[in-house]
C-alpha cells in the first residue's frame, strides 16, 4: 500500500491583497498529477486547508476540480478533509458527485455523540484491482462544538482548552472503535488531522502569528494538541495546518507534510514538499518526501538603507519570470521619502515587487527597533491596536 500526503494548499490566496498566486498553484498541481503518474499511489490524501478562504475566487474552484478530474484517473482514492480555513458546505456541496469517482470528500467534523456520521469518516480503501488494502478515518479540522459535549458556564481557560483536548482524543477513539474490523485483518490504518500538535516548529511567521493566526478561533497557540490524542493503532497520521513539513512529537509515522509553496515570507527558507508512504503489510515501511519544485522566488531584504541597497544591487537573475516578490523593510533613525524612493527605483529597474510595499522602522533610540515604535507606510490591522489615531489619520490621507 502507498499513499502520498499533502496538506495547506491555500488554493486562492491573496497575497498583501495585491497578488494572487494562480500561477504558482496551477504549475504545483500539474507537477502533483505528473507525481501521482510516476508514483501510482493508491491513495492521495489531502489534509485540510485547501482553499485559503470560505469564499474561494472562481479560478480557485476551477484549479481545484480540473485537478480532481485528472488525478482521479491515476488514483483509486482520493481523500480530502477540511481545514480551518476551508468552509465545510464549499467542500462538501459536491460530495456525492466525487464520491462516484472515488473522491472521499469530509468538509467538516461532526458532534461527537453521532457515531452513525462518524462511521461516514471511515473510508476503506481499494487498490486498483478492487481488493481491501487498508482504511483511513478522515478528520477534518474539529471545532469546538463538536468534540465538546459539556460546556459549563463560567469555566477557566484552561477548563476549556483542556476540555477541547479530550474531546479530539475523543473524536479518535471513537474513530478507532469503527475501525477494528479493520484493525483485526491486519490492514494499515491511517489517520487525518487539522490540528497544532504539541511541539511543533512554526514557520518563522506561523510563530509570530502572521500566518497560521487562526490556529483555534479565539483560543491561540494554547490549544496545542499532544500526540496522545492518537491512538498507537494508527500506522500514520497525515497532519495539517502547520506549514513547516516535519515529524511530530518524535514519532516518524505522525507527520506534518507542510504547504507547497510559500504562504508567507517566513516560509521561504522551508523545503516545501510532499510525502510518499509505503506500507510493508501494516507497517510503514518508508517515508519518503518529494521537493516541489519552487516557481517564484520569495526574498527577504532587511537592514539599514546602506544594507538594503547593496543587497538590492547584489541580486541576481533580475528580470526572471515569474518576477521576484520581496518583503523589504529599511531600519532608518530617521524617515527618509529620499531613501524610500531610491530603493523603490532600485526594485523596479530589476523587476523586484515589493510586498506590500517597501517599509520603514523607525529606530527612536538609534539601535533597536521595537513593534511599538515602528512608524510603518503601509500598516497592518494589528497596529490599530497601538495607534489607533494614528492609522485612521494616514488611512485619510491615502
Ligand atoms: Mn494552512
């Protein structure tokens, strides 16, 4: 048995609200069709997130169908889950249509005391000769009224994120129950989840909290989950969620397989990939990661003006296409329209986007910068926190 793993497709993204990344994800998901050729797996999974938004753009949904109509005639089974930035009804609207080619389609969880719609997450697989070869519980991202069953009134954070945590060890129990009669054939049973694993290692954004924000509504990084919550009887766990591909908690067979291509500039020093598992009987015999192949290059490019401009003049391959996308950002003592125009001269003559646009800290006591004394041209929702008449004068004048 062999599957290949893939996570946090982010189909539609829209980057800093100026671009799109439909191009990027096109050139992804034809090199994923060309791998599903060469590796014949007998079964993709797909471990939530994969539209970026509720409400996905058009093209996104065409992306997407267009490659289910291609991959499903080089796979047997293909298994998709809801992740947190998926909307379940968007997943789920043509469920019964894809499962009649074989596309296993779980938008989102469902309570935990309805054993009958948890039995619809089993999915037992078939290899191309139609023999039984093993089966997946396929968990979506879980909210918290789903897995939660008593909520108390006036309980403690901690109660509730603690309560959270039981109620997705639950969720899996439950799962393993309505798989032993899978278990007892000796097949390999795979798990999904859409969940912060305890001991994970965020992107450099994910652990600032630009990228993966949303980790639970309301409950941030808190609501960690430890990888107890997976019963031993699962021979691989295919996560989602974190960005940055890795093994979780020391245990090679639970695995994050990260995005496919950068989601956020501090994902740009990731190996992006996906992963291909084989199974010797019910054992995980290899895990082997397949590099996506990066399209656009992502830089990062800090410093001081002198700093900045020399690294700007120091870059290669400029006018290459898709052109680059850089986040630069200019450590001044004082600001300077002068320096801000000469970089962005600099960018444009070697077809170099900055994104959002080229941005100024402002170092008040000559050496540090901090977030409060940041004096930003373009600024983002969080500083309305700090200055809010600040942000509204300079949204004014825009
Ligand atoms: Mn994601």
């Amino acid at each position: 048995m062999k599957l290949l793993h893939t996570a946090d497709w982010h189909l539609g993204q829209d980057f800093f609200r100026t671009k799109n990344r439909e191009e990027e994800h096109r050139i992804f998901l034809d090199w994923l069709i060309e791998q599903l050729r060469q590796e014949r797996p007998d079964v993709l999974i797909v471990a939530g997130d994969v539209f970026d938004s509720a409400n996905p753009p058009q093209y996104a949904l065409t992306q997407y169908y267009h490659f289910l109509a291609q991959a499903q005639q080089h796979c047997p089974s293909i298994i998709i889950v809801g992740g947190n930035h998926d909307s379940r009804y968007v997943l789920n609207a043509p469920r019964k249509l894809l499962r009649t080619l074989c596309i296993h389609v779980v938008g989102g969880g469902t309570a935990i005391s309805n054993t009958n719609a948890i039995a619809k997450q089993i999915i037992p697989l078939h290899n191309r000769d139609g023999e039984l070869i093993g089966a997946v519980a396929a968990v979506p991202f879980l909210r918290e009224g789903e897995v939660r069953t008593n909520i108390a009134p006036a309980e403690s954070y901690a109660e509730k994120i603690s309560h959270l945590r039981e109620g997705i060890k639950a969720y899996y129990q439950a799962c393993l129950e309505l798989l032993q009669p899978y278990i007892e054939q000796g097949l390999p049973i795979i798990a999904t989840g859409h969940l912060y694993a305890a001991g994970s290692q965020l992107s450099d954004d994910e652990a600032e909290g630009k990228s993966e924000r949303r980790i639970y509504t309301n409950m941030g990084n808190q609501a960690t989950i430890d990888t107890d919550v997976f019963p031993a009887q699962f021979d691989y766990v295919a996560l989602g969620h974190i960005h940055c591909p890795q093994i979780v908690g020391k245990k090679a067979n639970i695995r994050y397989c990260g995005s496919p291509i950068p989601l956020s500039f501090g994902e740009i020093n990731d190996r992006k990939q996906i992963l291909s598992v084989s199974f010797d009987s019910n054992c995980v015999a290899d895990i082997r990661p397949i590099e996506v192949p990066t399209h656009r290059r992502l830089l990062r490019i800090s410093g001081t003006y002198e700093q900045v401009i020399a690294k700007i003049t120091s870059i290669d391959h400029t006018h290459e296409q898709p052109e680059i996308w850089a986040e630069v950002i200019v450590r001044v003592t004082a600001k300077s329209d002068d320096q801000l125009q000469r970089i962005e001269q600099l960018l444009a003559d070697k077809n170099i986007i900055a994104l959002p646009v080229v941005r100024q800290e402002l170092n008040t006591d000559g050496t540090n910068t901090s977030s409060t004394t940041k004096q930003l041209y373009d600024f983002e929702i969080q500083d309305i926190n700090h200055q809010p008449e600040i942000v509204f004068r300079q949204r004014c004048s825009l």
